[in-house]
C-alpha cells in the first residue's frame, strides 16, 4: 500500500464553496506566554495544510516544530520542542484525529484515524475526454455535497479498497467529495502514460461506498468519478 492514499483539499479561512468543502479553520500553538496562529490563504492540500501551520509555528515560537502521518498506522503526529498547547478550530481536530485534549506535552499523536488523508489499494480508469468545443455546466450532488465543472474534463473511475478505521474515514471524512488528489505511487507528476504512478488531481462527481471484499469481508471498496479539467495549451 506504500504510496497509494487519497488526500482531501484544505480550506483555511472558513469560507465555503461547492468545490472547498470546508475541513480546517486555523491552528494554534503555545509555548508560555506567546501564541502563533498557523493559518493558509488558499485551497492546499491536507498534510501541506498542516506543515504549512507547523512551519508557522517554527517561525514564531522558539521551539522547532515538525509533523509526521505515518500512513502505516495512520496516525499524525505534531511534535514540539518543549511542552505546549494545540488548539486547533473548527473541525481541525477531528479532521487530524487529534485527542479532545492536547495541552502540557512536547508532542501529540492522534488517537483516531484523520478525515482530510486516507491510506487505500487504488486501480484507475480513464474514460474518454469530454469534447473540447462542450462548454455546459454540468453539476452533481452526493450524499450532502455538490460538485460544479465544465464539461472540459477527463473522467476517471478509482477504484479503492480500505479497511478498518480508514474505511470509516473514507465514509465521514473529506476524500469523497470536493476536490481530492489520489496518490497512485510516488511520482511527483500527474498521472499518464510515461506517469503510471502519478497521482490524479480532480474534483469527486460520484462516490459509491460500502461493497464488501476478501474472504472475511474486512476490505470496504470505494468507486470515485473524478472529473479533471484540461489544461489550457
């Protein structure tokens, strides 16, 4: 599973839009007296979201910060130089699985699997490319989000498999919606033909959750429509 997870887009500023569903708000940290306010100025990928907080903190307080998922166990870790208070907003704490409390320690390690990042087995299929003269609006709703794009995209089907507490998140988090990118591999570039382990970077238009697999039915599968605009040449 090394290199395959879906991550969520990041919100920071707490405005809503049918493609931004909103996850995080901001970040505090505290070291004694002094309190650094992490926060990101635009749609940003999760774990960039919180290394861009992390970074933040670093740069204010007088200890150096770092953060880690460790996608085996799927847990996030945010780890300080001397003991201090997280306070994350909004619903940042649960999309990092982070405990109701988080005060008086040097590092904090979720007790719950995140909602923003998703460890999954993931195959991919490229349907045919929307004709480039097709300018219609098209929009889509599943379960309680909508998603809006032009008609010049590629669709793909992704093929997940999760299990356990990942499939939960799969379920109440933020990969099944907005916009996502699935990580296929570790390469760097977009998925494509001299890119097979890229990633996919669209927004969900379709989400189809909760088929059983393997022989004790412990996999979940996930089948996501994620529409990818053309690039302009």
């Amino acid at each position: 599973m090394s290199g395959h997870y879906i991550e969520a887009y990041a919100w920071a500023r707490g405005d809503y839009t049918v493609t931004q569903p909103r996850i995080l708000s901001e970040c505090q940290a505290t070291e004694g007296a002094t309190t650094a306010t992490g926060q990101i100025a635009a749609p940003t990928l999760f774990l960039a979201a919180v290394k861009a907080y992390v970074d933040t903190f670093t740069a204010v307080l007088a200890s150096s910060y770092s953060h880690t998922w460790d996608q085996s166990t799927n847990r996030i870790t945010i780890t300080g130089g001397t003991a201090f208070t997280l306070s994350p907003s909004g619903n940042l704490r649960a999309a990092l699985g982070l405990p109701a409390v988080t005060a008086g320690a040097s590092s904090y390690t979720g007790t719950s699997a995140p909602l923003g990042v998703v460890p999954v087995w993931a195959e991919v299929e490229a349907a045919a490319p929307d004709a480039g003269a097709q300018v219609d609006l098209a929009e889509y709703r599943h379960g309680r989000s909508t998603v809006t794009y032009y008609s010049n995209h590629t669709r793909y089907l992704v093929r997940c498999w999760t299990e356990g507490e990942a499939a939960e998140a799969m379920r109440s988090g933020y990969c099944t919606r907005g916009r996502v990118r699935v990580h296929l591999g570790d390469d760097a570039h977009a998925q494509g033909p001299e890119h097979l382990d890229g990633y996919i970077d669209g927004y969900v238009y379709s989400a189809k959750i909760g088929a059983v697999d393997g022989e004790a039915d412990e996999f979940v599968r996930v089948d996501l429509g994620i529409a990818v605009p053309e690039v302009a040449p």
